[in-house]
C-alpha cells in the first residue's frame, strides 16, 4: 500500500523541476496542482518565481496544465496572467478529469508526471493515472484539522521515500 502512495521524485520546492530533469526523465505533459505547490492560497496570483519557472518550462517545449481541487475563481485568475491551461474542482485523486485533460492534450503516460503537495490527491492520481508523480512539499499549510491529519498520515510515506532514496544514493 504505501508504494502506492509514495512519490517517484521529491523536491525541495517547485523549482527543483528544471528543464534538464524534465528533460532527462522524457517528461514533456506536467499536470501541476497549485495551492502550497506553487503559491499558498493567500496569493491570488503567480509570483515571479512561478512566472519565471513556467516560462522556462514553455520555452522548452513542456506542456503545462494546472489541474486543481479549488475552485474556478481561483484557479482562473491564477492561471490567466500565465497563459496555462488550467482545470478547477478536479476531485483529485479521481482520475476521470485528469485523464480527459491527458487526453485532449494527446499526453502519453510515459511523457507525463503530476506535480503537487499532497500524497492523497496528487500522487495518488498519477498512480490512477499510471503516470510519475512528483512531489513537493507544501508552501503554506493550512491548520485545519482535516489538514493536519492528512499531513499526519502522509509522515509514514515520506519517511519511507526518503529511506529508501537514502539506500538507493548508497
């Protein structure tokens, strides 16, 4: 069950995804969350980190698609200024919408990854994707209870990446 749940790769922070390592993996479709991946949901728009990151990306060739459990308010106005494709109310970790968005974008399994904060809605979607999931931890986490649960159940999985990376770096 957890190798299910647990991530292919882990950064430090969305800018860990460069395009050498896009580049490297063969990963040319990346379904990106956006809350605590690329901003905390205080910030209504992309900062210029983000701005600078998805231009890089662009240029390269990657094709980016936000693919959000928020709201389309949210998710529109966010991706408006950069001129993503972005989905909103997804249901991650469902995957009926994520695979239309692959499909419409002609995206093949083995050139596509996720890219997200949380193992229970991001990871676990690329795994019912059948797809790389990449990891980041989160910005901003709210303190809701709901919240600080999942983060309490994600401790185990993260703990078990990261030992077994540390075993493999060996």
């Amino acid at each position: 069950m957890l190798g299910r749940l647990m991530p292919d790769f882990f950064f430090d922070t969305f800018e860990g995804v460069t395009v050498d390592f896009l580049r490297q993996e063969g990963i040319r479709f990346l379904l990106v969350d956006i809350d605590n991946t690329l901003a905390p949901y205080e910030e209504a728009l992309p900062n210029e980190r983000v701005c600078a990151w998805v231009k890089a990306l662009r240029e390269d060739g990657v094709t980016l698609v936000f693919v959000s459990n928020n709201h389309a308010q949210r998710v529109e106005l966010f991706s408006r200024e950069l001129g993503v494709s972005a989905f909103a109310d997804c249901h991650k970790p469902l995957k009926k919408i994520p695979l239309a968005i692959m499909a419409e974008m002609g995206a093949e399994r083995s050139q596509t990854a996720t890219l997200g904060d949380q193992v229970f809605t991001d990871v676990w979607c690329a795994r019912a994707l059948g797809v790389r999931a990449i990891l980041v931890p989160p910005i901003r986490d709210k303190k809701t209870l709901f919240f600080r649960f999942k983060r309490f159940l994600e401790k185990p999985i993260l703990k078990a990446y990261h030992k077994q990376r540390s075993k493999g770096d060996r």
